[in-house]
C-alpha cells in the first residue's frame, strides 16, 4: 500500500511525460484517478519498483530512468 491504508495500489511508468502515476485504491474494488508525480526532465521513466528500501518502513518508489541518472 502506497498510502498506508492496507489495499493494494499501483505505480506505473509514463515515458512520454517525465512522470510516474500512483494509482490508489478506493477500497471498493476500484482506483481512483492517477496522481502525477515528476521524475525530472528528459528521465523517460521506464520501470518502477516498490518496497521498503531504508529502515523507516514507510512505502518506497524506486524509477528506473531510459536518458538521464
């Protein structure tokens, strides 16, 4: 869960405009409209990976960039 609330969200990648889309569950069995999120100009996000990545336990994105660091 992105937001803590225990039902399962999604990320996804969007090349095409520098940003990753955080899709968070309603918890009803549907998500609710994308949240943009900038990644950094000429990034062309490819993949995205989710976890726990330092020692804080709160929710980690990690991008994958096609053009720049």
């Amino acid at each position: 869960s992105i937001n803590d609330d225990y039902y399962v969200d999604f990320v996804v990648a969007n090349a095409g405009t520098d940003t990753i889309g955080i899709f968070l569950n309603s918890g009803n069995g549907s998500l609710l409209d994308p949240i943009p999120v900038s990644v950094g100009e000429n990034c062309q996000p490819r993949s995205v990976a989710v976890g726990f990545f330092d020692d804080n336990y709160d929710t980690d994105i990690a991008v994958a960039c096609f053009r720049s660091n």
